[in-house]
C-alpha cells in the first residue's frame, strides 16, 4: 500500500445529502477563490488523456470507476481541482460548514481506522480495487482516476472526503447503490441558458444570481431517498471477491419496506405520514450560528446525526458526539422485561401457556432456589431501517442483562465487558458474522473475502426480538431481585478498533441506548402502575407475538396476538397478525377466517388483501388472488412485495405478457431483485425474446445463493460453540452463578442509570 493513502468508513447509518445551498440576501465580502480550477472541456479532455495514459485497467478499457457503479456525466476522468472546496461553500453557509466538517461525511477519507481497513484490500488485491469503497468514501479521488499504482498520493482533498461539491453536483442516481450516480462538472452557477459555469466564481456573482445558483446546486431529487440509496446500499461484485455477487447492506430498501416510507403495506406498525431518510437525519432545526442559507431562522441540518460516536469522539467534535449520543437515546429501542417462566411449571405451548406475562400486570411468586427464564423484548421502535444497519459485523450492539439481589450483589450477568474491553463472549448481540472460505471469522472486516453469513441477528424496523435468560435463584435469596436489561452500543468491536489504532483496550464512547428494570419479589408478586417509557398493554403481546413469528414459535405468536385482539377487538391488524402467523404454519383456513375479520373492521385494508391473496392462491382460485393483489398494487404502486406475487400469479394463469410487466415492476424498484432476475429468465424465454433471458439468467446465476456455502459458516460455529446458539432464532442463555465482578473492571457507560 502506498503510505500516504488515506481514507475512512462513511457512517452508514447517517445519509448522504451534501449542503443545502438556499436562497440568500445578505451583505458579505467577496471572495475570488473557491479552491477550483477552470473546467472547460479542454482542460477536462486534456486532464483526462493524461490519467489515462498511465491507469491500470483491470476492470476493462474504458470501465474507468469498477468495481464501483459511479459514472461520470462525461465519460472520462475528472480534475480534481475542478471541484470547489468546502470552506469556499462555507463563505456563505457558515452554520452548515461547521455542522458538515463533523460529520462522518467530511471525515470519510481520513480516519485512521478506515486507513488500516482499506490498507488490507490494498495489500492483498491493488490499489484499483479501492475503487469499489472510494465511490461513496471519496469520489473526488474516483473522479480523477488517482486510485491506480501511479496515482498522486499528495491530495488535499482526502481532508474533506464527502465534500459540498461531491454531493451538488451529481446529476443522476439509481437505486442499485455502490455509488450509483452520474457526477457531473461541478458548478455553483448557471448562466443566462441555464447551462453550468465550471470557471471559478466569485462570492460577488452568486450573490448577483442567486436564482442561478440555486439551479445550479440543487435539484428536486437531493431530497429523496433514492438519492441516499446510491451510497447507503451496496454490493460485493464478483470482480471484487473473485467469487459470486453478494449483498453487502441494503439500508435503501431496509427503508422502503418500513411503515416510515409508506410504499408497502405489511409492516407491523403504520406511521400516521412519510418519512424519508432527509426526515430523520437532515431535520430543519433553529439556526444557533450565522448561515445566509437560512429560512425563517432555520436550517436543514447538515449533521447527519446517525450512530457515528468515534469520528466526533477521535477529532474531539464535543457538540457533534453530544448530539450524537441524544439520537441514540431518543427512543430508538423500547425494552421490555416482558415475563417469565419457572422451571417447575414446563409450558404446554413453547413460551406462552406457562409464562407469567406481561410482568408487572399479573400475580405470582418465587422462592429461593427456583429456576426461571425471563423473557426481554427488544423492539426496534424508533429507526426508519434495521439495527444495527450496515457494516453490523464490526459495529457493535448488544444486549447488557443483569440480576441483583436486595444488597446490589450481581447474582448472574450476561453482556459484561471483561478487563480488555471486549465483550462477553455468548452476549446477545446484533451482529453477524462473515465467514470465509477457510472456515474462519473475517475479523477485520475483510468483506472481499467473505463466502457467507453464519447468521444475522440484527432487528428491522418495527419488529421485535425476544431475549431469553435462564438462572436459579440461590436457596438463600431473600426480600428482592431486581432484573434489569439494556442495550449498548459502541462503534467497533474491541478487536477491530485496537487493530485500527495500534493500541491494546482503546477506548471508545459506549452508549446505553435505551433500558428497563423490573422488580421481583421473593414471595408473592402483585400487579403495578406502568412506568413511563412501557408499551402499552396490547402493544407489549403485539411485540412478542411479533418476535415468537420471527422466532417461528407459530403457537406462541399466534396466542400473543389473541391477546392483542382481546384488548383491541377494533384493531383489524390483530386478526391480520394472527393470519400471517398461520400462513407461514400452513394453516390456511384459519387465516382465511381471521382475514375475514380484519377486512370486517377495515374493509378493502391492502394488508389483509395480499396475505388473503396468498390463501387463495394455495386454495388454487388464482383469478381471486389476481383480484385482490391488483388491488393492493393499486393502492401501493411502489410495494415490491406485491408486484413480486402479482407477477406469479399472472404466470400462474399463464399470462406472460403481465407476468413479465410486473418483474420489470420489481427491477424498477430493486434493479438487483433475485426473484426478478430468476422469473424474467424464464418469462423473456418463453415470449421469444432469448437476448434477453440470457442476461436475466447470467444475473441470476451470479446472484443466487451458493449452496455450498453454508459449509463455511458450520466449521465455524463447529469452532464456536460460545456464539453456535446465536445461529438459532429460539435459545436461551444459560447463566450460571456469580461473574468474578471485581476481575471485570468497569466502563463508564454514557446515559447509564
């Protein structure tokens, strides 16, 4: 690797959008620098045959960007001094220069930890091959075709990585993601024509313009979240790994599959509007400094609060890990100590007949000696995608559980961090693990080499997972128990980030994201008032019975949501839930008759109608599912779900033609759908059109799972017995006696109780 190159991992769960450049009047000097040099198209064509005449072409003459998917609007290489600086655009927009220069975005190129990460790649493949990861963490240096073996390693702009002019000037995007977008010449004005002015200029003629500035660095889809997809979504194509295509993250779809996004109608919960990734994370806030930007004193903000907590933590950015650390906290998990069972009274329905449930509403008792199990719901409540999202495999979240007798001694513990920082081994975490082609953990985030995932643990919007811990209660426990569960955060494992800075036990800001404690009595328990931050009541069966289907504990989901129904019977979901339970347990008629119901109460409801759909196609009457699924499309024209079943129905009936018209329904929305691919393969056969079908089938087989691969992922967990239980959707955490508490050490915990 060469040893100035430097570079750093963009947050993936902040979203990219670059300075919101708005209207302005206001009095302020001229400045005739922007840091840019003119970009006629001589200049660029002359700048160009240069790069060109020494580039490694690995990826095929011509194929300038690969391994990424950005394009450049004029086909060639692009100088890099034709791009403004950010602190030319802070001339103006103060407040959001000061915002951006800490973020994730303007540190996505530099950050020691990214450095020794993407030094792995360089140093097991070549340099060009960063050109997969510098599309998103740095496409200036993309642009200008630095990243080959000749490449200038002197380049002020690492400094600035996502930079004002990367975001502003891009003129196309796609939802395949891996940086797909068309990044055009970068102008802050227009002329009279409406055409880009790519000579330096002055603060002077902006303001003179502001109508054309504005033109020039803003266009309706900067506030979409198609424009964030085409970095917050990637892939690892086979020019990469030397293997197959494999998905790296989808937050982009994580997204439109949510209540927040309201395009599909089968989340668990629905949000009363939309929201976007700009909603959340560029939220228009009170102007605190000076920005001519500005409307009516606000500004959208360019901070891009996310769960980045080391960038601000490493470049001291106070204000930025402050705010960082209150958009963790701000009711993004709700936690439940939701129940338990007792050894002494085995369940006749797995987790439901037996359990005392919801703790805090029913009587019970304990003695000493007794063997329980609690049952923790996590619910991811709060998040427009899954968590952890993205890179999850070196981020780190978990789940810290603990039980503590009348005199604050830890009885049982699980989710520690031991002496060294790293984590209690069996915790309950949100990760994955990515496993290569030895058997092993790529333990530093080595993605090129990854054959599959053991498994995955992490949690969508909306849903829930249960969390299961049995213990025994000493034969001397006496008065109280006090159970608590929460869950934490940090950015990077222990292993990753003392990798990364060359340092044992580095610290790092670790953040209790939300919590809940319940008090058990030894003797009879009682009912008590909610507190303030519990789910309701039926909210609190509705998440378990969400996390026993996610589970498959189909009778125990299916009883959860009977409770719902009891406490709501005006809630159509509650017969829907139960339906989609029995569905997947292939007890049609019972759904058929709860999907009754639920379309009772809400006649025409879009969810009811597509699971209806699937009933009615098993019963084999497919013109009724047609019916109903065309209605659902109707209503939900941007839903992939439906288009999907739509379009097997149509081939059921042996409709090509509309079969073949909603696949492509699907493609429009995910380019890279695998059922899509698969379907078109054979509909393009059918109707004649054999070039096509060809290319549908060349997808598909490079896309489709490997069906060898899981082998790698069972000599690991072969290896692993500390995380084999992880790999299962219903366990439990056996925990036994006393952790050696002292010899643990202890971390301070920010927003802990």
């Amino acid at each position: 690797m060469q040893a100035s190159y430097k570079s750093k991992v963009v947050s993936r769960v902040v979203l990219c959008l670059g300075l919101v450049c708005g209207m302005m009047s206001l009095t302020l000097g001229v400045h005739a620098e922007n840091g840019a040099q003119p970009a006629d198209a001589t200049t660029q064509n002359s700048y160009s045959q240069q790069i060109s005449a020494t580039y490694n072409w690995r990826f095929g003459k011509g194929h300038s960007f690969l391994p990424s998917n950005a394009q450049s609007a004029t086909g060639t290489f692009m100088a890099p001094q034709s791009f403004p600086t950010a602190q030319y655009c802070g001339h103006c927009h103060q407040e959001t220069y000061h915002q951006w220069r800490q973020t994730a975005h303007a540190n996505s190129f530099r950050a020691p930890w990214y450095i020794k990460n993407v030094n792995l790649l360089m140093k097991e493949k070549g340099i060009e091959y960063t050109r997969h990861c510098e599309g998103c963490h740095n496409p200036i240096a993309l642009m200008g075709g630095v990243l080959t073996q000749k490449g200038t390693t002197d380049r002020p702009f690492d400094q600035d990585g996502v930079t004002c002019s990367v975001c502003h000037s891009i003129q196309q995007v796609n939802t395949r993601g891996t940086g797909s977008y068309v990044m055009g010449i970068p102008a802050v004005l227009v002329d009279a024509d409406g055409k880009p002015i790519t000579r330096p200029v002055s603060d002077a003629e902006i303001l003179a313009h502001l109508d054309r500035h504005s033109k020039a660095v803003m266009k309706d889809f900067y506030r979409t979240s198609e424009f964030c997809a085409a970095c917050h979504k990637a892939a690892l194509p086979r020019m990469l790994n030397n293997y197959k295509w494999q998905r790296a993250f989808d937050v982009y779809d994580e997204w439109h599959n949510t209540s927040y996004a309201r395009l599909s109608p089968l989340p668990f919960y629905k949000k009363p509007t939309a929201s976007s990734c700009q909603s959340c994370h560029m939220p228009r806030e009170q102007l605190t400094g000076t920005d001519y930007g500005a409307k009516n004193n606000t500004l959208v903000s360019h901070r891009w609060l996310g769960a980045n907590t080391l960038i601000p933590a490493y470049y001291h950015y106070e204000e930025q890990l402050d705010k960082t650390i209150a958009f963790l906290k701000n009711g993004v998990f709700n936690v439940d100590i939701f129940g338990l069972e007792k050894d002494s009274a085995p369940a006749t329905i797995p987790g439901m007949s037996d359990l005392i449930a919801p703790l805090g509403t029913t009587d019970f008792s304990l003695k000493p000696g007794d063997g329980i199990t609690v049952s923790v719901v996590v619910q991811n409540k709060g998040t427009g995608h899954s968590y952890v999202p993205e890179q999850r495999d070196f981020y780190q979240s978990w789940v810290k559980f603990t039980v503590q007798d009348s005199h604050h001694h830890i009885l049982v513990e699980s989710g520690y961090l031991k002496p060294d920082g790293h984590l209690d081994e069996s915790a309950h975490s949100f990760t994955n693990r990515l496993i290569n082609a030895q058997g092993t953990l790529n333990d530093l985030h080595q993605v090129w080499d990854t054959r599959v995932v053991a498994y995955n643990n992490t949690i969508q919007s909306g849903r829930a997972q249960v969390v299961r811990y049995h213990f025994q209660l000493p034969e001397n426990t006496r008065g109280a128990i006090t159970v608590k569960a929460s869950v934490e955060y940090r950015r990077f494992n222990q292993h990753f980030v003392d990798f990364a800075m060359d340092q044992k036990h580095y610290p790092e800001p670790l953040v209790q994201v939300a919590s809940a404690s319940r008090i058990l009595q030894i003797g009879e328990n009682h009912p008590v008032p909610a507190g303030p931050d519990e789910n309701p009541l039926w909210m609190r069966w509705n998440n378990y019975g969400i996390a026993m289907l996610d589970a498959q504990q189909y009778a125990a989901s299916v009883e959860a949501f009977r409770h719902v129904a009891q406490l709501r019977p005006d809630y159509a979901d509650a017969y829907a839930n139960m339906a989609i339970v029995q569905t997947q347990w292939e007890r049609f008629d019972d759904a058929r008759t709860n999907l009754a119901k639920a379309l009772a109460l809400v006649p025409g409801d879009a969810r009811a109608l597509y699971y209806l759909a699937l009933v009615e196609r098993n019963d084999g009457t497919v013109d009724e599912a047609v019916q109903n699924l065309q209605m659902v499309v109707q209503k939900f024209p941007q839903s992939l779900d439906a288009h999907r079943e739509l379009g097997f129905s149509y081939y059921q009936e042996h409709n090509y033609k509309l079969a073949m018209e909603e696949y492509k329904a699907v493609q429009g929305i995910d380019p890279d759908d695998l059922s899509a691919h698969y379907n078109l393969a054979i509909l393009y056969r059918r109707l004649g059109m054999y070039p096509q079908s060809r290319k549908e089938s060349e997808m598909f087989a490079d896309q489709k799972d490997d069906p060898t691969s899981g082998l790698y992922a069972l000599e690991f967990l072969r290896k692993h017995p500390e995380v084999q239980a992880e790999s299962v959707s219903w366990h439990t955490h056996d925990l036994v006696g006393t952790p050696a508490s002292a010899a643990k050490g202890s971390t301070p915990t920010h927003g802990s109780e």
